[in-house]
C-alpha cells in the first residue's frame, strides 16, 4: 500500500468515527405518535374531559397527579336519562381499538350529560391523538357503576339535573327589580359564590339565574372563590 491510499484509509476512518460519535451523541428523535400524545394531552386538557372524568379535578381547579386523570367517578349523573356515570377512560381506551372509538365518538348514542355533539365535530386526527394520549397513561382505576335507568332509586351519591321550582317566587333585588331568587343559591358570574354558602357549596351554585338568599330575605355580599 503506498503512502497516499494510507492516508486516504485513515482519513476515511477517522470520519466514520467522528460520524458515529456525533449520531450516539445527539437526541434522540421522536417516535412514531409522540407528537399524536402530545397533542391529544392538549385536547383532553382544553375539551374539559377531566372535569366530569377525573374525581376532584373540578373542585380542586385541575391540581389532580396526571397519574389519576380520566379514572373515572363513583358519583352520579341524575336526570330524565336515568343516572349515569363518567367512564372510566384509562379503561375504556385499553379495550377500544382506533377505529371502534371514532365509530363510537360519531354514532351520538352517548348519554347526558356526555357532550357528544362536540366530540363528534373532531377530526379523526385529533380523536385518535385523544385516544393515543390516554392510552399512553396506561390502565388505572376500577370500573365505574352501571347506567342507572329512569324511575330506579341510584345507589351512589349522584347530582341531579332535574330542574327545581325556587321557593321564593320573586323578591325586590337590584334597587327595585323583581327576579327569581333561591335560599342557597347565587345570581353572580361563574367563579364567584355568596359567603354563606361556601360550607356547602355545590354543582347547583353558579346557576346565573339565582340571587343567594338566606332566612333575612336580603341579597348577601358575593365573594371571589380563593
């Protein structure tokens, strides 16, 4: 071998290694439906998916582990439907192939209060990153109770959806004006509550139509939720 094709060999082999040593060192691309996982954590996020489906996410303002998401809730939904119950989703999305969710997600046989019209407006791209995302979490939770039919007693705590006649017809509020009123209840933008009612705060306040009363009859001070 004469000097030259040495050099050549050497200079060959010192670029391969400069080649493999920079492909070990850099980071590592993203994998086939990473960028699918990410974009379907977005949507569960902002499609409001953890309010009814992760227990506490609502009253605790989303501060649940991301470990606890979408495992469902014991507590019911009672209304002309009979009572239901959010799915547990960690489950559901374990045993539901793609194709079967977004048959299921376009069929509109989903019960209230399950906002079926919305999830049936979404792209099949953005069904299937919902679906990779929580399938990314892997299974978790137990199974929750079975659809409760119209007329039989649930046997789980459960909020109802029926509406309610106020026990106060009207009441003079708002220098003079007559409005509806209820004892517990608030008239007040969403986020905010009377301060008698913060020990027992519930699903029904934040009704815009209320004004909370309580036995002196008088509309009480509003107060920022902390």
């Amino acid at each position: 071998m004469n000097r030259a094709a040495g050099i050549t060999l050497i200079a060959a082999g010192a670029f391969a290694a400069i080649l493999i040593a920079t492909l070990a060192s850099s980071p590592a691309t993203a994998g086939p439906g990473e960028d699918s996982v990410t974009r379907g954590r977005y949507l569960v996020q902002t499609a409001a998916c953890n309010d009814c489906h992760t227990p506490g996410y609502a009253e605790r303002a989303g501060d649940v582990p991301e470990s606890q998401w979408l495992t469902g809730d014991h507590i019911g939904w009672r209304g002309p439907w009979g009572t239901t119950y959010p799915a547990n989703l960690r489950l559901y999305f374990q045993r539901t192939g793609e194709s079967a969710f977004i048959a299921d997600a376009r069929s509109g046989r989903m019960r209230p209060p399950m906002p079926w019209f919305n999830l049936a407006r979404m792209t099949d791209a953005d069904l299937r990153a919902i679906r990779n995302y929580v399938r990314s979490l892997g299974a978790a939770g137990e199974p929750v109770p079975a659809y409760v039919p119209p007329g039989q007693e649930p046997l789980t705590v459960y909020f109802d959806f029926e509406p309610q006649q106020p026990r106060v017809a009207t009441a003079s509020v708002n220098q003079g004006s007559s409005e509806e009123v209820h004892p517990g209840l608030l008239q007040s933008t969403v986020g905010k509550k009377c301060d008698s009612c913060r020990p027992s705060f519930s699903m029904a306040c934040g009704h815009r139509k209320w004004r909370c009363i309580h036995a002196s009859q008088e509309a009480l001070p509003f107060a920022e939720l902390p």
